[in-house]
C-alpha cells in the first residue's frame, strides 16, 4: 500500500519542488540583479558624479563579479534605509 501511496505523491511532490525552485530563482534574480542593480547603480552614479560604475546602467554582465555585488547591495542599502525612514516618518 505504502509503494502505491508513494508512487502517487512523488512526481506531485517533484513537480512542487520544481515549482518552489523556480520562484526561488525568479525571486533572486528579480530582487538582486534587477532591483538592487538599477537602484545601486543609480545612486554610484550620483555619489561618484558619475564615474563609477563604468558599464550603463544595461550592461551588469560585462561588469566583475565583485563590483557587482557591491552595486548591488548598494541598492539594496538604500532601499532598506529609505523604506526605514518612511516608516519612522509614517509611524511617528
């Protein structure tokens, strides 16, 4: 009964994982490579007055690993502490 039971609920719990890992992908590369990057980028172009970083703002591949993440989590800086601020502002 039990190898019934299982052959039944293994592709389902496959076809599941499957899902979760996607949304898990798509979750990382939306929040790290396309918000964190255009936000970053932006706000190291304002603070470097534009030298830095040195690819436009379409090019994220061409650029190091190392830079990169710094961008990035640059952006993601400055979304965190402007959304802490809005709260401090709201809730006050």
């Amino acid at each position: 009964m039990s190898d019934i039971a299982e052959h039944l609920i293994r592709p389902f719990a496959t076809a599941l994982l499957w899902v979760l890992r996607a949304l898990l992908w798509l979750g990382w590369e939306l929040m790290f490579s396309i918000i964190g990057w255009t936000v970053g980028w932006l706000v190291s172009r304002t603070i470097t007055f534009g030298r830095l970083p040195s690819v436009s703002i379409r090019e994220e591949e061409h650029y190091d690993l190392l830079p990169r993440l710094l961008v990035e989590v640059v952006g993601l800086g400055t979304l965190f502490a402007a959304c802490w601020w809005l709260a401090t502002i709201l809730l006050a």
